[in-house]
C-alpha cells in the first residue's frame, strides 16, 4: 500500500481523506498548510500528495510548483483535490505540475481509482 501526504487546512477534509486511505490500507501522514506540506514532503518523500489549493500563506498551486521544481520531490505525483471546478483551474493545476485533479466533496472510489492509478 501506498505511504499518502494529504495537504489541507481544514481538520475535516484531512479527516474524511485520512479515513478512507486508512481504511483501505494506506499509510497517511498530514500537513495543514502549503509550507508544511512542502516541508513534510521533502522529509517523508510519500508515494502520493493529496493537495488542496485554497490554503492560507503559500497555497496548493504554488506548493504543487514548488515540489515539481525540487529534484527530491519531483517524481512524487500530486493530485488536487479542491472546491475549484472551473476547466481553468484543472489546467492551471496541471501547468504546475500536478497529474490529477479532484473536485470536493471527495467521493470515496474516485479518491481510491485516482490513488491506484498513480501508485499502482
């Protein structure tokens, strides 16, 4: 199973994701913020980030940069997961470097489709 970073500033999202990755055997760790999420990818290198974008300070589109950008966290995938449902956005995001894009409320199959097709 896969080692999962979920990035949100809202205790429930990390909750309602945390539960349904636990429950199906993944390992997850949390951050609350864009910097924090950055920080504890580069330390932990999870196989996957789960990523929100409005977050106060740096928020999910530029985190999502500044871990494509960083050699040491390039390769992990990161997919969006936001209110933000405008086709700009989805391709905004993919511009940044993320490789999927998930619109709240997160449905628990689309969430665990979207992980195994990243981390096999």
């Amino acid at each position: 199973m896969a080692h999962i970073l979920v990035v949100d500033d809202s205790p429930t999202e990390i909750h309602v994701c945390k539960t349904i990755l636990e429950k199906n055997g993944h390992q997850v760790t949390t951050a609350q913020s864009g910097e924090e999420g950055v920080e504890v990818a580069k330390k932990v290198l999870p196989d996957l980030i789960l990523m929100d974008v409005v977050m106060p300070g740096l928020n999910g589109f530029q985190a999502t940069r500044q871990l494509a950008n960083e050699p040491s966290t390039s390769g992990i995938p990161v997919v969006i997961v936001t209110t933000k449902d405008q086709e700009t956005d989805k391709v905004w995001a993919m511009r940044q470097g993320a490789k999927d894009y998930i619109v709240k409320p997160v449905k628990e199959k689309d969430l665990l489709d979207r992980v195994q097709s990243l981390v096999g």
